[in-house]
C-alpha cells in the first residue's frame, strides 16, 4: 500500500515521541526496581581508537541502555568494564586477563581480530567466562573448539562458496587470492582454494602481503602479478591494509580493463565508511557483502547511534553504522537476555582450588573461576530473537547467516547486482528480477577474460619430441634451433588464429648431444612440472596423460589399428567367381531356377509339343529353359499365359541378380585383388608371432594389455619395412600395431605390400597439450577448429604428406562385397508367389476341364484304388490339350463327322464334338499290313507303309472339309 507523502513524513515523527514518552514513563520505574537489580560485570576488549572500537562500544552501550529501558522489571543488569586493546595481541589478552581476575567479569564482548581472540579464548575456557566476538572472522578459530566461544559474526568461510559461484558464473579459470600474512588471512584460504577447485578454477599463485608492508613492497607484490596470465584477483584483508593495496593497484594501471577484483567481506562490510578516494581507486570491483534486511526499526536505531556517536566523537564527520556495529548491537542484547534468563540472583567467582597454597603462583593459576558462567553459556546456545541484523539466531555458538549480497563498487560506495544464498546460489535478487549491469574496472560492461597474455610476461617454452623415425610429424630444424614438420606446422596456424599475440619457442626434449631425453609421457611430465608451458608433436590424446596436461582438441585422425603384408592369394583367385555369392544365395538361387523350370513344365507340357517328349528330354528341356533366362537365350516359345506371367517376373529377378553378380565380382576383381596374412587379431592371441610398435609409444602398453606377448620396436619406417621381410622367425615381425596417422604414412611409402587391418582400438587423435588450467587450451581448441576446416590445413598437409597420401584421411583396408540372401529375399517372395498362385489358378483350370474324364474313371469299375484314380488323373494330364488352339487347324468343309477305316486302324473326323467315341467302336483288324516282324519289332517299311497311308487318308478328308479328330491304329 502506497502511503501519502505528508502521511509518510509524520510518522517517524509519531514513532520518536511514542518512544520518548515510553522512555520517561519508564524511567521511574527503573530507578524504583534498580535498588533491587543484581549487577552483572561483562568485559569489553576492543581497539578503542579504531573505527570499529569506536562504534563498537556505541552500540554496544545503546543496545543495554535501550533494552533496559523496555525491560524495567529485569532483575539483572549488565555493568560494561571496557578494555583497550591497543591493536596488539598482548594487549587483548593482559586486558582479558585483567577483567577476569580484577573485575570479575562473567563474559566478554571481543575482542577485535581472530588473532586476538586465540589467547582469550583459552583465557575464557579457563575462567568458564563466555568470550562473545562480533568481528574475530576467521574460521580457524573454530578448531579451538572452546564451548565458551560465540562467534557472533559470519565466519569467512561461509563467503567462500558464493565466491566461487561468483567465479564459476563468468567463467573463469584461474584466480589469484591476495592475502594479508596473519591468522585472519591465513585461516580462510583453504576454504577459499577447496571452493575454487570445485568449479574447476585454479589458483596458479598466492600473494600474500605482511600487514605492514611498505607501500613500496606492495607496489613490487603487485607489478610480480602483471607479470602473469590471471587477471581475477580475490582480496582478503582488513580494510586499512586493503585501501592501500587498491590505491597502488590503480596507480599502476591494475584497475583498468581486462582486470577482476573481487572482495570478501571484511573490506565489503565497511565500504561506507571508506574514504572517497579510497572509493574511487576501488571502482569496478566486486564485493560480497552480509545481507541486513531493511526495517524501520533499523532505520530508527541508525539516526538516534549517528546522533548520540557525534555528541561523543564531535571529531569525526558524517559517520555511517555498518553491520558490525549491529553485531556489537545484538550480540550486547543477545547476552543481557541469555543473563536474565539463567534466573541467577548472585553473579559470583570461585578461587581456583589448584595449588591455593602456593605463595609461588602466576596470574593465571591464581585465576577464579565464574560459577555463572556455564549457565549463561547454556542459554546463548538456544538465543533466538529478532535482531537488527534479521533473525538472530546462535547455533553451535556461530551466528547463522542465510543471505549474501554482491555488490559492485563505485566511488558512494557499493551499488547491489545480485544476490547468494545456500540453497538458490547466485540469483540477481531475491525476487529473481532483473538489476543494473555491472560496471568492470576501466568504466566498462564488457565482462572481463579472466586472462591476458602479460606484455612484459616471459616467452613461452614449448617442447617437442625428438626421434629418429616419422619425422615429417616434427623435428629439430637443420641448422640445430627450432622446429619444423607437420605439427609445428598446424600450431603456428592455430597461433595465429588467435586474437593476441602468443611469443614462443620450440625447445626439443632432448640430451645436449641432440638424442631424445625420454618417451611422449616423459615429456608430459615435463609439461605438468612446469619445465615447459606446452608440448606439441605426434602427441596421441590418452587417459592417463590427462591426468598431468590439459589437451586442446584433436587435429589428427584417431585410432590405433594393425598393419601386415599382404600376399596375391592364387589357390582362392581361381574360384574367385564364387566369392560375389554367399553360400545361401548360390544354393536358393539354384533352387529357384530349378523350380521356375519346374513350374513352367507343368503350365507348357499339355499345350507345347516343346515340351513334350520322353521324360529325359522332358527334364532337359524344362532346366535348359529355365538356366538360359540368365542370359535371355532360351529358344523355346511359350504358349501359356501364365507361364508367361510367371517366367517375366522370374525375368526382372533374374536381371537384378546378374547385375549384382557382375558388378560385385568387378569390384573383387578391380579393386581388393589382395588380401592380409593376418586378418584377426585372434590369430596373434594364439599363434603369439612377434608384432612390432613403435618404440616410447603409449601402443607398448595398449597391446599388453590386450595379451600380445611378443613385442619388438622399431623406429623408422624403413626399420618397419625389413622387419617384416625377415619375419618372426629371423628376428622380424608378422604384424605391427600403430597409429593410423603412422599407418597411412607407412602404406603411403610402400604401397601394395602392406594393409591395413582389423580391429580399430579408438584414441582421440594428436592434440597439443598445455598445464593443466592454462588459460590457452580453450582459445587454441577454437583454433584448431577453425584450421582443420579451413584450405590451410590441406596446404599444410600437402607440403609434408604429398597429394596421393590423401591428407592422412585414407588408407587401404581389408572390406567385403560378397552379397547375402538378405539383400534379395524380397526378389524371391514375389518371384515365388507368382509361380505358387500360377500354379493354383493352372490346377483349378485343369479340374474344371478334365472332370468328365475322373468321372468316368471312377464308372468304369467300382474297385478302382487311389492309386488307380492317381494313375489315370496323371494319364490324362499327360496327354495333349486337344482344345488348345496350337492343335486345331481351322475347317475348311462342312464339318461332317467322317470316319474313315484304313486297313488295321480307322480315321474319325468329328465337326461339333470335341470328344472322340470309343476306339473300341472302330477297331479293324486286317491282315494285309502287317506292322510287326517275326521278331517282335516293327519293320521300318511298315511304318513308312503306313505314314504314306495315313497322310493320304488326311489330306483327302482335308480335301472334303472333313475334321480328323483321331487315328486308331490296332
């Protein structure tokens, strides 16, 4: 709800009286009750002269005068005893000791620093006196482990993830912590390092700065750091050591662009109260801030403190209350309600029983212990209230804090981009909507890299492999400096895709003398150890190399295959024409011819004299008819239409079949005429034959694994040539295991006698590798994207491979292009299912037409057999189809039946019956032809006597238009 302006002026005004009024109402029941109040002495050590002492003890002193005011019939009273530490540790812990022995103190408000706190705390334990800091921070004060210690302010340690996300969300890679060298410096910096490592940021480098360093060492300190490749520096120090670490950092132009600063929250915290030009040389870092909820309560408390703070320090203009005033606020409240709450009517000390004899005892033998002490600690740990600061709440003697706020700072002093929590991160703020951009050091939004290539940083030194073998990879130049070849070739491009400029020099991994200094992993290690700031070469991307190097993305082939000899193979070459052909296919392919020959004897025999005849010219013809439709050259004409539906789709089935074969047995014919000795590498598992590697490859240990035993390294290719023409059995090889970037080289040089074989183990290719967290491995890895795309990497590789290497992309391998009854089964089907269906719409014809005749096999005898009527139905099928147009011949005459008797036989011509009568009816026997010898066997001249007979007897009836329609010779 909006309230109106005028309304909105007059009520702080209302508030003011209201508390003004309760105050004075108040008060004479205080002085009443304070005759009958029990005082309760509680100690103060701070730097009374620094910033935070000041206002420390204001609010401090505000918060019980207040909260008594309120609680008038409290029975306790707190009585303050403040203690100047002047800003030693000595000083913390004499003031400690004396308000525990002489002022009898029952807790302790301080002191200022962790390293103060130390010895106070064990002074605290000792005395069973709770020690209440509001600004002691550092998380190493927690491995004391003193159940009288309340940290009532955040523990540095709890910023440290909200940094690294603040890290990770820009992602940066390496970070930088400048420290100050003392327990406040020291104890967060493990935690800080553990958070960055866990988004993957490494710090390269600490700067760690003595808190009273010269401004000269400073200025040193911070020109080793321009020096270097990180540009995000995380600041930890207290604020006075911070100023004057920033206002050197932008003297010297530290604070320009291309830098990030990030500060915890002991500089963070106090921003207001810095000095403007303090302010101004900080701009455009980050700061992570603790988050204090806006309330009208708050705003109250902080015009009356700013009012009652310049009464007692007139000295000092325009003072502003920050969170540790409001700490120093609540932890004061925290403790006079934990004081009333113990019940206790008598707050007193007890004499250390130890040694009470002993006139000879120091200050802290003699040192009483408060009776009260253990029960006002009891009550703190369960104090929850609502506190200035937000809801107060002490768990496990730590203040707990949820929210964090990122600031950006600017010259009014920090202006808030976002915000952190546990359990949401970072988020831009607590109602996820959007906030100002931040502005970066030299006044720009232009989010920072993260890293610079320093100008006056050192050259970097890039090691290569030296080896006597393959050396169009890399290798040392001709006049004894640098390097040249292929690799070094591909880096400069890279390097010079880069938008900076990187100075580097080759520097072989070699002896004095110029011989290798160790194998590709030692050169690794090189690189991890730092002797060298990168590697690059014939480098293969492995696992275990990971470990040590950051690699940039391939720029080779990978894999790791087999290379043997190959030999012509003249035994299998003489029946290579089977070879296009799995079994499976030549064997249904046979059947299939011999089925589609089959089918179209059964459709043809009735009508086609072709196919007719004995049985063996039967079968000869049918399977000569169905071979000769693989080169279309069959003679025969079909008479069927059905055997012509069938035979042209087994045509179409034929034709994709032999242009398969054709082209299939072109390709082994053309193409793979040769073939490997060794084709698996199970043949190697078992025969175990010596098989070579290339000597300090990471292949040694890839084939032991594998379980080849008989290993010998080689060094050049040539070295590799001979050791596979002396074989395993004169001290060579049978096989050799490499890269394939190797291989193709290899095959490249000696063409046609070698192959490349299965298996393929998969590696990821050569890369370039570089320290691990090395700022360089992502902009080179795009530029080596950018390379291998472009038209200079194949100039690249012409110039050291040559053209007919084919860019190290190709190489020749064992392959197979025999065709299987998979690919043609669905030729089959239909080729099939055709024939079937002809075949059933044949069969359904013949039943139909042939019925009379079953019929009137099954009349002729009541005792005739299924065999019998098998017999006869195959007989009649075995006969010409008299209706078939090929046997009619058209009726010139009347058509009148004529039956004609010619000695032994007779002629029937019938015009208007397609059904002869019964040879029986005209059977003649005469005696006069006499068509069989003595012997049994017909005599040639009776047959040409009765061919001569019966052409006459045709060609008269013909003459008359009579029909012949059967010859019955007896």
């Amino acid at each position: 709800m909006n309230i109106p302006h005028p309304v909105a002026a007059i009520i702080p005004a209302a508030l003011y009286f209201l508390a003004g009024l309760f105050f004075f109402s108040t008060t004479a029941a205080a002085q009443n009750a304070s005759s009958s109040t029990v005082p309760v002495n509680v100690g103060v050590v701070l730097d009374m002269e620094s910033w935070i002492g000041k206002m420390g003890l204001s609010c401090i002193d505000m918060s019980l005068s207040e909260f008594y005011s309120l609680n008038p019939h409290y029975h306790t009273r707190i009585v303050l005893h403040p203690k100047d530490s002047g800003r030693d540790v000595v000083g913390a812990a004499a003031a400690a000791l004396d308000l525990i022995k002489n002022n009898k103190v029952h807790a302790i408000l301080g002191p200022t620093t962790s390293m103060q706190a130390n010895f106070v705390i064990e002074l605290g334990q000792k005395a069973h006196v709770p020690i209440l800091t509001f600004t002691a921070s550092s998380p190493a004060l927690a491995s004391l482990r003193s159940p009288y210690f309340f940290r009532l302010t955040q523990n540095d340690s709890a910023q440290v993830v909200a940094i690294s996300d603040l890290v990770k969300s820009y992602s940066w890679r390496q970070v930088v912590p400048i420290y100050e060298d003392d327990e406040f410096g020291d104890g967060m910096l493990p935690y800080l390092i553990d958070a960055l490592q866990s988004v993957n940021a490494r710090v390269p480098y600490r700067s760690v700065i003595d808190p009273a360093a010269t401004d000269d060492q400073i200025k040193e300190e911070l020109y080793k750091l321009m020096t270097m490749q990180p540009r995000v520096f995380v600041v930890h120090m207290l604020p006075s050591l911070a100023a004057r670490l920033f206002m050197k950092a932008n003297e010297i132009g530290m604070m320009s662009e291309g830098y990030a600063w990030i500060l915890t929250d002991g500089t963070t915290n106090v921003l207001d109260s810095l000095d403007s030009s303090v302010l101004k040389s900080m701009e455009g870092a980050l700061g992570v801030k603790t988050y204090v909820p806006k309330s009208l309560e708050l705003d109250s408390f902080k015009i009356r403190w700013k009012r009652k703070f310049l009464i007692e320090n007139p000295i000092i203009n325009e003072p502003q209350l920050d969170v540790f005033g409001l700490w120093a606020h609540d932890a004061a409240r925290a403790l006079a309600m934990a004081v009333e709450k113990t019940g206790e009517r008598e707050f007193k000390y007890k004499n250390n029983p130890i040694n009470e004899s002993n006139n000879k005892q120091t200050d802290l033998q003699t040192l009483g212990v408060s009776e009260n002490g253990e029960k006002i600690r009891d009550v703190l740990l369960k104090t929850r209230f609502k506190g200035l600061t937000g809801n107060y709440r002490i768990v496990k003697g730590e203040l707990q804090s949820d929210n964090l706020e990122i600031v950006n700072v600017n010259e009014d002093g920090g202006k808030r981009v976002g915000f952190w929590n546990p359990e949401k991160g970072l988020t831009k703020n607590l109602s996820q909507s959007g906030t100002k951009p931040v502005i970066w050091p030299g006044d720009t939004t232009a989010v920072p890299k993260g890293w610079e290539w320093p100008v006056a940083g050192k050259r970097l030194k890039i090691g290569f492999p030296v080896k006597e073998g393959y050396n169009e990879f890399v290798r040392v130049k001709e006049n004894g400096t640098g390097a040249e070849g292929y690799c070094t070739d591909v880096f400069d491009a890279v390097i010079a895709k880069l938008p900076y400029a990187v100075p580097y020099d080759y520097v072989p991994f070699a002896f004095p003398n110029g011989s290798s200094a160790g194998s590709y992993d030692d050169l690794i290690i090189q690189v991890y150890k730092g002797i060298y700031d990168g590697a690059v070469g014939d480098i293969t991307i492995v696992a275990n190399r990971s470990n040590y190097v950051d690699f940039t993305l391939p720029f080779t082939e990978s894999g790791v295959s087999m290379v043997v000899p190959t030999q012509g193979n003249s035994k299998n070459r003489a029946w290579i024409f089977l070879k296009p052909l799995t079994l499976n296919l030549w064997i249904t392919s046979f059947c299939f011819f011999v089925f589609m020959g089959f089918v179209v004897w059964i459709l043809e025999h009735r009508i086609n004299e072709e196919f007719r005849g004995p049985p063996s010219h039967q079968i000869g013809t049918s399977l000569w008819f169905s071979f000769c439709t693989m080169v279309f050259a069959q003679r025969e004409s079909l008479v069927s239409n059905l055997a012509r539906f069938v035979v042209v789709i087994w045509f179409f089935v034929v034709f994709i079949l032999t242009q398969s074969y054709t082209a299939s047995l072109t390709s082994l014919l053309t193409v793979q005429q040769l073939q490997p000795t060794i084709t698996d590498v199970n043949e190697l598992l078992k025969n175990q034959p010596w098989v070579g590697y290339q000597d300090g490859s990471f292949v040694f240990e890839l084939l032991k694994s594998v379980g080849i035993k008989n290993l010998r390294p080689y060094d050049t290719p040539q070295q590799l040539d001979e050791m596979f023409k002396s074989g395993s059995s004169n001290g060579g090889i049978d096989a050799a295991f490499d890269e394939i970037p190797y291989i193709k080289l290899f095959l490249h040089k000696f063409p046609d006698k070698y192959i490349m074989a299965e298996p393929n183990y998969k590696t990821d290719g050569f890369g370039f590798a570089f320290p691990i967290g090395s700022p360089l491995v992502g902009d080179v890895s795009r530029a080596v994207l950018n390379v291998t795309e472009s038209e200079k990497m194949n100039q690249i590789q012409n110039t050291w491979f040559g053209d007919q290497c084919n860019s190290l992309s190709s190489g020749s391998k064992v392959t197979s292009s025999r065709l299987s009854l998979g690919s043609f089964w669905g030729l089959f089907l239909i080729a099939g299912s055709a024939a079937i269906i002809a075949l059933l719409v044949y069969g359904f014809i013949f039943f139909h037409k042939e019925q009379h005749t079953l019929h009137r096999t099954a009349d002729q005898g009541s005792n005739n057999t299924v065999r019998d009527k098998i017999r006869a139905f195959l007989k009649t099928y075995d006969e010409r189809d008299l209706t078939s147009h090929t046997f009619k011949k058209s009726n010139l005459g009347h058509g009148d039946k004529t039956n004609r008797v010619i000695d032994g036989g007779s002629i029937s011509a019938s015009p208007g019956s397609n059904y002869p009568p019964n040879p029986s009816n005209y059977s003649v026997q005469d005696t006069s032809f006499d068509f069989y010898s003595e012997s049994g066997n017909a005599s040639p001249m009776n047959h040409q006597a009765l061919e001569m007979v019966v052409s006459t007897t045709m060609d008269a009836s013909l003459g008359n238009g009579e029909e012949i329609t059967e010859i019955h010779v007896n």
